[in-house]
C-alpha cells in the first residue's frame, strides 16, 4: 500500500514491472496480489519466500534471528553517532554486510552515516520480517497470473564455512531455498529460474 501510494503521490505511472530483491521479493509479490491490473511483469533477485522460516533447519533459524538482533543492537549504537555527525567524518565505521561489493558496501555506509533515519528503517523492516513473511503467507499467493516472470537464483552459498553452523544445515537450507525459488518461477507459466552461479545472495551487486 505504501508503494502504491508512493508512486500515485509521484506521478509515475503503471502499468509497471518490479523488481524486488530478497524481502524486497516479497514486497512486489504481495503488490502484484494486491493490484493486478497494474503489473505486467516481474522480476525476483533471489527472493525471500513466505514459509523460508518454516522450513529451515532449526539451527539455522535460530542463528538468523541472532544475527538480526545483533544487527538491530549495532544500528541502536550507531544511532547517537551519526545524529552527532560523527560517522559522517568516518563512514567506514558503520556496520556492514561483509557479503557487499566494496562499492556497494561504501554507498550503504554513506547513507547510513548521514543521519538516523535510514537506521531507523533498516532496523524497523528488521523487526517486521516475521510479520511481513506472516501477511504473505496469510494472502495465500498460488500465482502472479499470466504475466512475463524471471527468478534469479543465487548459485553460491549464502553463508561462508566459518558462519558458526555445520555444513550440514547450511546445504540442507540452500537445498531448501533452491527449491523454494523453483516454486516462485512457477507462479506465472512464463516463469523463467536463471542460477547465476559464482554469485552470492546480492546478485544485482555482485555481477
């Protein structure tokens, strides 16, 4: 709804194609479900899906909500800093994801230093995975209809070897998510699944 409104306030008009990456994914998928008549294509940058949670490995679940709330706790901390301007003078002090493009990884932190309020959203989407995950699941998305689709696929792991997990439910989770981009390319029988193999989980960054 807020995209929605977001681009009737900006005069850009449909119909449109999106493109939506990780939770982004799931963002165009529930717009798509939402305002039909209004997209006529769509592209997934390997997408989160709405029961990815319900079915990883145990293990993995609970390192990813560590890691999220241990991300939450830096942004917290970084907060003060950057309303004082401080991580203006040192952008590369504010945390960041060691799986980003060093380019990538310096804008990110550029904006980040500039003021809270992309903290702020960063760390209040966080907060609303699990719930966002929740309303797609609840919207009971079974196709995006007739329209052009394409599901890019991370080839490479999403986690290096010295993550803290075995390796076992690392590949039982990348076995799982695989699959789980197979049924996103499904949704639409123009479906198209492309593995962009030697990339990561950025794979709009990496190539």
């Amino acid at each position: 709804e807020e995209l929605h409104t977001l681009l009737t306030k900006a005069e850009i008009p449909g119909p449109y194609v999106l493109v939506g990456h990780s939770l982004g994914g799931v963002y165009v998928r529930l717009f798509a479900h939402r305002y039909p008549n209004e997209v006529v294509g769509m592209v997934l940058v390997d997408s989160s899906h709405e029961e990815q949670m319900l079915r990883a490995p145990e293990a993995f679940v609970k390192f990813d909500k560590a890691s999220m709330q241990k991300m939450a706790r830096q942004m917290e901390v970084c907060k003060p800093f950057a309303a004082l301007g401080a991580f203006a003078l040192l952008p590369s002090r504010v945390p960041a994801d060691s799986f980003m493009p060093k380019a990538a990884k310096e804008a990110y932190q550029a904006m980040a230093a500039k003021d809270t309020t992309f903290l702020e959203t960063v760390i209040a989407e966080g907060k609303a995975i699990d719930e966002s995950l929740a309303q797609a699941l609840a919207a009971h998305i079974k196709t995006l209809g007739n329209i052009p689709l394409v599901v890019l696929s991370r080839g490479g792991a999403v986690l290096p070897p010295d993550a803290g997990l075995s390796s076992e439910v690392i590949e039982q989770f990348d076995a799982g998510w695989q699959q789980m981009q197979l049924e996103l390319a499904s949704l639409s029988p123009k479906g198209k699944r492309v593995v962009v193999e030697e990339s990561g989980h950025y794979i709009h960054l990496q190539l």
